[in-house]
C-alpha cells in the first residue's frame, strides 16, 4: 500500500523553491487586497443602511 504511495508521489512535478515562494507571496497578496475591498463595500454599505434607515448619524 505505501509503496503505491511512494510511486505516485515521486510522479509528481514539484515547484520549484523560487516558484513556491513567488505564489505563495501572490496568494498572500491577493487574499490581502479582496479584504481590503471586502471591508471597504462593508464599510461603504454599512453607513448607506444607517443613513437610509436610521436618518444619519
């Protein structure tokens, strides 16, 4: 059973060091940005329900 592991996991084309690293920082930077935006469309819409409903404040 863990020999057709081992065989399988060797068939695997692994990332490079660099190539890991590079996506990895992408992720972490796109996952960064959307909750910025996220936050900011909360925010923005947040204060839109306030102003509508409660009448400013």
């Amino acid at each position: 059973m863990f020999s057709d592991i081992i065989a399988e996991m060797k068939k695997v084309t692994w990332l490079s060091r660099r190539e890991l690293i590079y996506l990895t920082g992408l992720v972490l930077l796109v996952t960064v940005v959307m909750a910025l935006l996220l936050g900011v469309i909360d925010f923005g819409f947040t204060k839109l329900v306030n102003e509508v409903f409660i009448g400013g404040g």
